[in-house]
C-alpha cells in the first residue's frame, strides 16, 4: 500500500545514509506515513502491545538469565536468590512471570479479534498463518520457562507432558528420551529447557519481523472487512494509530503494574513454591492459565494416543481457518447467523479453560467431551456449512462513506462527491 508521502532526508548525513542504508526511510514509511483504515477501533491496538509486552520479556528474560543456575540441584535455589539477593530481582521475576500471562491473554484477544473481523481471509492467509506460528512457538516457550523455576508443579508438569511424545508410534520413545536428556525428567531436561526457553523468544521476535511485513505488504483488516478503495479512507498511522496504540498500552501496563506489585503469584501455583520431589506426586497437576482449554481437550479423550493428536489438532486446525470458511464476507458485522456461533466458540473456549483447571472425573469429563467435540466442528463443519448457506447484510461501498454515514454528515460527502 502507498503512503501518503514519502521520507526525504534533509541534513547531509540522512542523505548519505538513505542512498547506502534506507533504514530510517523504511521506519517512516512504515510506522509514520504509512496508510492506515480510518476506521480502526481499539481491537487493533493489541499489536502494538503485544510488540511491547515482547520486548519486555525478553529483556527481562536476558537480565533473569544472568542469575539463574539450570543444573536441578541449583534451580530452585537459585530463583530464591533472585528473588531476595539480586537488586530488584524479585521485580524482574514477577515482570517477567505476570508478563507471560498477560502476553497470551493480549494474544488470544488479537486471534478472536481476527476471527471476528475475518482478517485471515484473502489476501491475509499468510498474515494468518504466521500468527499462529507466533503461537505455537509462544506456548512451547512459556511451557518450557514454566519448567525452570524447579517447583512441584514445574517438574511434574515437565513429566506429564513430555511423557505424551511416548504416544507417538515408532519415533515416540526416542523423541521423549532426547527432550528428556535421558531415562526420566532431570537436570539434563531442564538444561535443555533453560537453553530452548532462552533462544525460542528471538524466533518468535523474527517470526513477529515476518508478521509485521507480511501485514504491510496486504494491507490492514478494518471492522467492516472491506478493502481501501481511496487515499480517503485511510489516514496516515502517525499521529493517529500510534496515539490510539500509546492510550491502550499505558492502560496494559497499569493491568501488568497491578498483578506485579498487588497479586504477583494470583496466576501461579502455590506447590511451585516446594522444590521438585519425583518421589511425591501432586493431588492435581495443573499447568498455567493460557494452557488449560488445550489441557482440558487432551484429558476429554480416553485414548492416549488420540488425545495427544485432539491437542495438537486444536492448534493445526487454526492454520486451516482462511480455507475453512468458505464465506466470502469477512466481517462478522454483516453475518449475523456468524455471529452468534462466534460467540458460543468464545464461551466453548472458557468452559474448556475451566474444565483444565478441575479434577479429570464425573461430570467434568463428560462436559470437556461435548465442548471439544463443538471446537472441531466449529471449524471443520459450521464454517463451510455457514459460508456456503449465510446471507449476509449489505456492505457500505466504501470506508469513508460508512465513517462518514455513521456520524451523520453522509449528505455532505454525497455532495461533495457529485461536485
């Protein structure tokens, strides 16, 4: 997309630069003049959050770094020591802890946005795709720094969950023995977890490079799903995005500063707190918030083998959605019928994060069951269903004239554009 004007270096040295190096001209083309719809609300500024909320982790994750010792008999001991030794450790702990928790909940609010608004159809597919790769690398992240404080529930987290590679046919063992380090959970797992949980961030950074590429080279989604059709209806990212961006980041970090110095383990586990015992197991193994709906799909099934292929399918499925639905509408605005199944799939996701937290048994099996049926079907058999049998309401022609219908002054842009 074209901007609305482009960078010209005034000093000599901007010159010299720009010809060898357009790096300042690349930055101004794309977070200054960079066109954006003039319709955004605030479900778009959770991009610029999460962009914050990264850099943040992975500061805080370099300077945790530095004090934390990986071999088991260490580990716990060590993240002791941060939290009553290092000046200020316990702050760059509990940022860095809350951090995480916040970074999924701005993410799974930016991917139901998504879904809301269809900002994975044509011709975001990528966009879509490398979204969910973020994902996928953001879980296997946060699990494997959920392993490092060394607690009851960081070990036997770390047990259960590799222990699902053994499910595997042929390659399952070898696979669980290489994450493993050896014949069961121990010092060699947690220092391979220690240096993956160390390096996956700057992937993810990378990947989230991709991302932010990938979105302006298509475009922005807008709320109403229709494309830019004039220079009109779209207003330049700065002063008006990154204003917009400023305001809600500054509420996050207000959210973030409440967690970190009134609840800062409100998110954890209190047996986290006694060092790892694998000679004493939990009365219930719970892992983190953020991964309690895929938990909860994973318990739902009997089989082990089939379990392990339902927990990663609700990721793989996600890849899919851009071709899942067959409507050519992108926003739910206009689909009402949509709509409303779009919202049974949010609340299906909360009942699934609920039944991860409680006990594998009764009636919380069965509900887990009817709930993870309704999450593959949302995507495998509503979507083209609805696509194809959905009519949906009138689109406005354009941006301008929905901004501009919605406010009230649609007769003077008539005017002004039969003058």
């Amino acid at each position: 997309m074209e901007g609305h004007s482009t960078y010209q270096p005034k000093s000599g040295a901007a010159k010299w630069l720009e010809r060898r190096l357009p790096v300042i001209g690349l930055m101004y083309s794309s977070f200054v003049t960079y066109p954006t719809p003039r319709n955004l609300n605030y479900w778009w500024t959770f991009g610029a959050i999460l962009t914050f909320v990264l850099v943040a982790q992975i500061v805080t994750g370099i300077v945790l770094a530095m004090h934390y010792l990986s071999p088991g008999s260490m580990a716990f001991d060590s993240i002791e020591a941060i939290m009553r030794d290092v000046n200020y450790g316990w702050l760059l702990r509990y940022l860095h802890s809350n951090g995480a928790s916040l970074f999924f909940f701005a993410v799974y609010i930016h991917m139901f946005r998504g879904m809301y608004y269809g900002s994975y159809k044509e011709p975001r597919e990528v966009l879509w795709i490398l979204g969910v790769l973020i994902l996928l690398l953001m879980i296997a992240t946060a699990f494997m720094g959920y392993v490092l404080p060394w607690g009851q529930m960081s070990f036997w987290a770390a047990t259960v969950i590799t222990n699902l590679f053994t499910a595997i046919p042929l390659v399952g063992g070898a696979i669980t023995q290489w994450l493993w380090g050896g014949f069961a959970v121990d010092s060699a797992t947690l220092n391979r977890f220690y240096s993956l949980h160390y390096l996956l961030p700057f992937m993810i950074a990378g990947v989230v490079v991709l991302h932010v590429w990938a979105l302006h080279i298509v475009g922005q989604n807008n709320p109403l799903g229709i494309d830019v059709k004039s220079k009109k209806d779209t207003v330049a990212f700065t002063p008006y995005a990154t204003i917009k961006d400023m305001f809600a980041t500054a509420l996050f970090l207000i959210l973030l500063a409440w967690l970190v110095f009134y609840v800062p383990n409100y998110m954890g586990h209190p047996d986290n707190y006694i060092p790892a015992d694998p000679l004493k197991t939990p009365a219930h193994i719970v892992p983190e918030w953020y991964f309690l709906p895929f938990y909860a799909i994973l318990r739902a099934i009997p089989n082990k083998l089939i379990g392990v292929i339902a927990l990663f399918g609700s990721i793989a499925v996600l890849f899919f959605l851009p071709w899942l639905d067959t409507s050519r509408v992108r926003s739910a605005v206009f689909r009402p019928i949509y709509r409303q199944f779009f919202w049974i799939f949010v609340l299906v996701c909360i009942g699934l994060g609920y039944l991860g937290s409680q006990p594998p048994q009764g009636a919380y099996v069965i509900i887990a069951r009817i709930l993870t049926a309704y999450y593959f079907l949302h995507f495998l058999v509503i979507l083209p269903v609805l696509g194809l049998i959905e009519r949906p309401k009138r689109q406005p022609p354009s941006i301008t004239e929905a901004v501009l219908a919605k406010s009230g002054s649609a007769e003077p842009a008539a005017a002004e554009a039969a003058s």
